[in-house]
C-alpha cells in the first residue's frame, strides 16, 4: 500500500482566536493520517517486533500553508509514501477542503529500537512491515 485518505472535522481546540486553524494542528493532522495508514495495514507507530520495541520518531516535518482552514470545515487528508529507505519512511501529505488545497507537507519517520533505558538505534524497516508498504507511483 502507499496511500491513504481520511477526514477530519477542525474542532474548536484546533483553532486560533479568529476560528482558523492553528498552523501547529497540521502537523498533528497529518500525523494522525500517519497512525490510520499504519493502522490499515495492522501496524502501529509503537509495536514488538521480533521482542524489540520499535517506534518511529520524526526526524523531518514541514508544511506549506494555501488557504484557510476554519472551525468545523471538513479537511480530506491524503498521505502517500514517497520514499521508502532502508530505515525511514518518507510520506507526502496534501490536506484539501472541497476541494480546495489548505496545505501541502511532508515528514519523515525512521524505524527505531527503543532500549529499555529509553535510548533510540536506527534499525532498518522489518521484512514483515517492509513488505506492505510501497512508494508512491511518479506523477
């Protein structure tokens, strides 16, 4: 798989003073959309795999803002994964309103052991998970 789409309603915690949505709620729109990509493919941004726990920190994000977004607007987030590394995933984001682009932005994640201390090693992407996830198509 290398897409998913979902929606998302702006709740009023996501707002500024005027009713826009904050700039800062487009990062945790799209990594929400990250999450429900995941989790379509069984898998989560915390799993065991092989008794290691592996987790996927941020390591890039960033995010062009088009056009507002305000309370209650109904927000289409479209996430595709346009690189998969031997350790990271890139995955691109364009997040629409009736069609409307709102804003267009991009993350990085890299699959990581985290040790019992709390410490984090780079580790590359699991055969199992690996295998699910593809790149985007080249438009």
């Amino acid at each position: 798989m290398h897409e998913h789409r979902t929606r998302r309603k702006v709740e009023f915690v996501d707002t500024d003073m005027g009713g826009i949505a904050h700039f800062s709620r487009y990062l945790v729109f799209m990594e929400n959309a990250e999450h429900e990509f995941l989790n379509a493919l069984g898998l989560s941004v915390v799993m065991e795999v092989d008794g290691k726990r592996i987790i996927w920190p941020r390591v890039a994000a960033s995010c062009d803002y088009l056009a507002p977004a305000r309370f209650e607007d109904v927000l289409e987030i479209h996430l595709e994964v346009r690189r998969k590394g031997t350790t990271s995933l890139t995955y691109g984001f364009e997040i629409t309103r009736d069609g409307t682009l709102v804003a267009r932005g991009r993350t990085t994640a890299v699959c990581c052991v985290l040790d019992p201390a709390g410490g984090l090693t780079s580790v590359p992407i699991p055969d199992r998970i690996a295998a699910l996830i593809t790149e985007a198509p080249r438009t």
